[in-house]
C-alpha cells in the first residue's frame, strides 16, 4: 500500500547547511599560511566579533561545543557546590547533566502548557535557601517567558542561565535573544540552523564575563606564567571557526527556505483534528530549528507513537524531542522532582510532540509528499478501525 | 652585537605538521557527499582503529581535545566525590583542573629527580582513607615508573590514570606506554608531534570502559529512548579526524626530521659546564615531543631565567615548561600538599628546564644557530662578569 508514497531515500529530521568545497578550501589555505591552527585564532576572533552582531548582544565567546560552552557558564557563575539549579525536564539531556556534572543538583520543574518551556508559575515553590539559579530553555525556539523568570530571580537573588540552542538568531520585539538572563547559550552542532560542525557560543550583558570565560575556557591561564582559575579547555578551532564564517553568509538562506516549507505543513496539517501545531507568538521571530506538532490521539485516530512508527514505513524518521522527560533518564528518575505528579504538563507533551522533517534542501515538494503521507496513514488506520468495528458488530 | 646571529622571524618551540590542501580537500569531499560532520563518523571510526595499531593498545576512545579526555576518563573511573588523587605539580595545568573541576581533590606528590616525573617513593605518605586514585604523567615523554606506581596502586586498591600527552607512540620495552595503568590519554593539539588540530583519545585495556566512555561522551545516550549516564560532549568531529587519518601519515618523518635536530642539540649542549640533558632510558623509544635541558646556574655562568630572556633578544622564544609548578598557582597554593619542603626536588627541576624549539621544519641549520647563540650568550656573559670582576679588584 504504502509503495507508491515511500520516499526511496530515507528522510531524516535534519540535513546541515554546507559552504561550498572552494571557499572552504581558499579558507584552508589561510590557516596552513599561518600554521596558526588553534588557541584564539584570527578566524576565531572574528567570528566573535560577528556573531555580537548576529545574536544582538553585547559580547560573545565560542566554544568547542555547546555542552562545554553550558558548563563553562554554570562554573563562571561561582554557584555553590551542591546548591540546587531549577530547570525543565523537556529539554536535550545535556542541559541537565551540565549541572550535575558540575556538583549542583538539578529541580525540575514544570512547564508552560503553550510555549513548553520551564513554568515562571510553578518556580516560586520549588524555591529554598540551597537554590543558587534557574536554567531555562527556549525549547524548538519558543522563549521562555523571560520576564517573569527574571522577576523571580531578582526577587530570590538567583543566577539565569538560558539555554539557547534552539534559538539562534531569534529576537523578541527586535532583541537579540541572548540578551535576557546573566548568560545564555547557543549551539553550532551539525544539526543546528547554523553550525560550525560543533561548536557553540555563550552571550552576556555583564562584562565581568569576559576575562572569567576567557581564562575558564583555555586553563585558567592569564599568561605564561599566571593560571588565576580552574579551567579547561573549550576553545573552539580555527577549521570551525572558518566553517563558521562561511555559515554566517547561508543561514539567512536557510531560514527562508525553512520558512517556505514550514508554511506548507502548517497549511496541510492545521485542518487534521487531533494536530495542534504550537504558534510563535507575533513578537517573536522563529529560529526555524524544528518543525513541530503536537498528536492527541483521541482525535487524530492515531497515538504519536503510532504516527512515528507508521512514517518510518514511509522511510520518513521523524523525531519524538523530548520524549522521554529528563526526569524519566536513569540519573535523574530518584530525585523528589522527578515525580510524574509534579511534571503533568511537561508529561502530556512529551507523548504528543513530533519533529517533521525541516530543512532547506527537503524541498517543498518532498514536504508536500509527508503531509499527504500523514494523512494517508491517518486514513488508513481509521479505516482498518472502522472496519474491525463493523467486524466486531456483525 | 646579537645582530648577525639574530633570527629574522621568530623562533617559537613548536610548528604543527600540516597534511597537504590536496589531500585535505579530497577528505573533505568525502565528508561533503556524506553530510556526516559529526557524531561517530566513518572517519572518526578509522582514526580509533587506526590509532589502537599505532599506539599498540586494546582500546582506543578519540575525544575533542585531550583535557576533555582526560575529564571523562576521570569520570569513567567513579572515584568518589571529595576523594584525594595523587598527583605531579610537574605538569601542564590541564592534569590538576580535571581533577578539581570533577569535585575530587588533587594531592602533589614530589617529583623523581632524573625521570621528572611522580615519585613512587614518596606516595605511599601520601595516601590516606581518602585516596582514590594515582594520575601520574608522563612529563617530556619521560615514563613514570609505571611497575612501582601500579604496585603501590595495587597494595591500596587505587586507580591509576597517566596523562601521557607527551607521549605519543612512545614504547617501553616494544610495549605500547598507553598500556599501563587503567586508563591513559593522549594530546592531540596543535602543539604536539601528532595532531588533530585539537583532539585526544584515552587508551585502556579493560572493555568495560568501552561503552561507559562511548556514554559519557555522547551524553549519556544508549539509545534513542536512554540516557543511562551524566554525559558530556567530548566527540571528535569528522574534520579533526580527516586531519588525524591524514596526520598518522606524517608523524613518523616528522619524528626522523626531529630527532635529527635533537642529537644535533645534544652534540652541541652536552659538553657545555651547567648544562644537563635528561636522557631517556634505553629501552624506552622517544616521541620527540620536547627537547629539554636544565641549566645550573652555578655551573652554567647564568640562570635559566636570564638565559630564556637573552634567547629572546635573538628572536628565539623558547619555552620554561613547566614553571611555575601547578603547586604555585592561584587556586592550588593554600593546598597543603603545595608547601615548597614537600616538593623540593619539582621545586629544583622547574627553575632548571627550558624547552629548546623542536619541529622538523626547524632544520639543523637553524638549530645549529640556536647552539651557537646558547655559546655565545653564555659567553658574552662570562666575559662581562670578568670584566666586573676585574674592575672591581681594580
């Protein structure tokens, strides 16, 4: 049956921006010139540079990746040992092992039935005299309700930290994203809108941040014969850095393309009952990292899980982000936050959200072919129900 | 007077070896037609295989640099939160931060005074209930006593880590150095014999650590429903593992080319009163990562402090590794193990060594003129103090 609509190539959820080959290579040819490969380099310093204009914030660091960039920003932020960071569950599990690798304790917290991200409602009570900060993220890029959750901070004298990664270059009533918070970050993995291979960057308002990321970043050291803090090394190198450069001149590109195939799911998939596509609200631009429905199978006729496995068929491999909860993961399930009952909302959307396929080279053309085939399968599967209904009644 | 000898560019200790643009552009073709930047490539695949032949070891796991490497191997080894780890102050700062950003804490033991490196004699006075683990290093490529380190390990139930990121295909007896203990890592930045412009791998013997690294790489992640450790992101991605696949064709003229220049150095600085060239043992192969000397002040006319900075007048800027010790920096120095009459032997090494420039590229022409300024410097230093001397009975 499904022949006919199979994709003959398998469909994953994302394929990166690449430069092309020749100005990669004429970038190469000016690192081996200088043989400067790493540590701070030209290009490096470069991209920092850009990227402030970019993201609209006021000072940028690189990092070799995004996970190195979120726990070297926890530990520039001098919070107690064992102290306690309120974060979401419905996130990438990195956000969540940044702070326990670096001795604090994660509280999850529940979150927001529309924007999905960490609740400002339900933070007050997770509040007590060990809690040092609270980690947010602007999940598929919908921001965090970045006021609120400040307010709370400076009420309680906590640190913000955001995790960014989704959220590259989107902007909320025409400010740069990464301007909220004491420190936010961004990812350039592969998988990202724009990426630097791996990579990743922290933005800040506060220059305090600058020396201390700078020394955390490269070992602590201040000179050949100073070493003032406990570093390690996430610097990001000059083969990433020149990757980067180039990606700067794609990505708006992308976006566009994004954009393009974005509105053709929303208007095939918005009439289906039981889909809910969750809407960026009007001051904010959309990141186009994800393109993402929620399922609720009392309508659709069909689970998520269902949807999902049945598009595999189709050679299609959607994504379930963020399926299972953080609080779900082996190392976190024990902690008192953890608990099903105090995470009902984030639990409800971790068994309806799907990632579609998004990305520029996908074409509208393939994206139109994964509308018709969720439909097909929707279809199908009513109609076999239907069938073994009347079956049943016979 | 140091005009005729002056270098016209700078002299530095290091230049990296650099596969050429052709070979560099075909790999990155490859990579381009695949669209696989990262997350365990065919590449980064090759390298691990191909580098567990070259080091001569059972298991190999690439990192994204050495110091994430050996944070992860840290982790991979569950000591217990607070434990004490013994280790060198003779060292790269790196050793002592992974230590201390893991929440354990770092203990200085004293150095041997030929090999440099961590002396078994004075651990065993170290270790206490609270002792977890010996991370001893392998300083200029030098092998600490690894029968008398594992036998003490052993008589304590301690785990034993080398930070062997100067040793790179270094052999004791044909035996891979990468062999000893319970876990080794190994440097592959910039400035090292092998690179992968930034990167590291860890070698172990023991296949438990083959999948418990894999984790704590990759965020813990076993699957696509289960995170079953704390994990960072410690990946190499598949540019740093096409220069290291591209590199392991390399190394070994650039070894032939450096120990040509270091048995030139070693003709010319060997006779010279106050200077002192360690030697490697006999049945131990050199990796040709540092050339180092000591230089006596007594013996040798001037210190090795006013030797480094007349080097500089010449446009020679060699390298004081490792002054000061990691003991003497800011976040160690209130350490009780930091106390100077603990450490009497380090303390005399790093007012003694300074790494002359080894690289092949150097040639022995450019070494030779190195060799004659050292003469000269010391010479003209000689001479001046005569001249003092004779003024002053005068």
């Amino acid at each position: 049956m499904y022949d006919n609509f199979r994709f003959k190539q398998p469909i994953y959820v994302t394929k990166p921006i690449l430069p092309a080959l020749k100005d990669v290579n004429q970038k190469l040819k000016a690192i081996w010139q200088s043989k400067w490969l790493t540590n701070h380099g030209n290009m490096h310093n470069e991209l920092e540079q850009k990227l402030q204009a970019v993201l609209k914030v006021r000072n940028v660091s690189v990092f070799n990746n995004g996970t190195i960039a979120l726990l070297t920003a926890l530990k520039a932020l001098e919070l107690p040992v064992g102290s306690e960071v309120i974060t979401t569950p419905l996130t990438f599990p990195a956000t969540v092992h940044c702070i326990s690798w670096n001795g604090l304790q994660p509280v999850f917290c529940d979150t927001e039935p529309e924007s999905m991200t960490i609740d400002p409602e339900r933070i007050e009570e997770l509040i007590n005299a060990n809690t040092s900060a609270i980690l947010g993220v602007h999940v598929y890029g919908f921001p965090c309700g970045v006021e609120k959750v400040q307010s709370i901070a400076d009420k309680f004298d906590l640190k913000v930290i955001y995790d960014a990664a989704h959220a590259f270059s989107t902007e909320i009533n025409g400010k740069g994203i990464g301007t909220y918070g004491d420190i936010s970050m961004f990812s350039f993995h592969a998988t990202k809108l724009y990426h630097t291979v791996e990579g990743g960057c922290l933005s800040y308002k506060d220059d305090q941040y600058i020396d201390k990321l700078y020394y955390l970043r490269n070992f602590g050291i201040k000179n050949e014969e100073q070493v003032v803090d406990i570093g390690i090394n996430g610097k990001m190198n000059e083969l990433q850095a020149a990757i980067g450069l180039l990606n700067l001149e794609l990505f708006e590109q992308e976006k566009q393309n994004r954009r393009m195939i974005k509105s053709l799911y929303v208007q095939n998939l918005r009439e289906l009952d039981g889909v809910t596509i969750p809407r960026m609200p009007p001051n904010v631009t959309d990141s186009m990292q994800y393109f993402v429905i929620r399922i609720d199978k009392e309508n659709f006729g069909l689970s998520r899980d269902e949807l999902y496995e049945d598009l595999k068929k189709y050679n299609v491999f959607t994504r379930k982000y963020f399926y299972p909860l953080c609080s779900e993961y082996e190392p976190y399930k024990a902690l008192a936050s953890s608990a099903t009952e105090n995470l009902t909302v984030a639990n409800r959307i971790q068994s309806e959200v799907l990632c579609l396929p998004l990305y520029g080279t996908l074409g509208t053309e393939s994206a139109q072919r994964i509308c018709d085939i969720i439909k097909l399968i929707r279809e199908t599967r009513l109609c076999l129900s239907l069938e073994r209904e009347k079956l049943r009644n016979f």
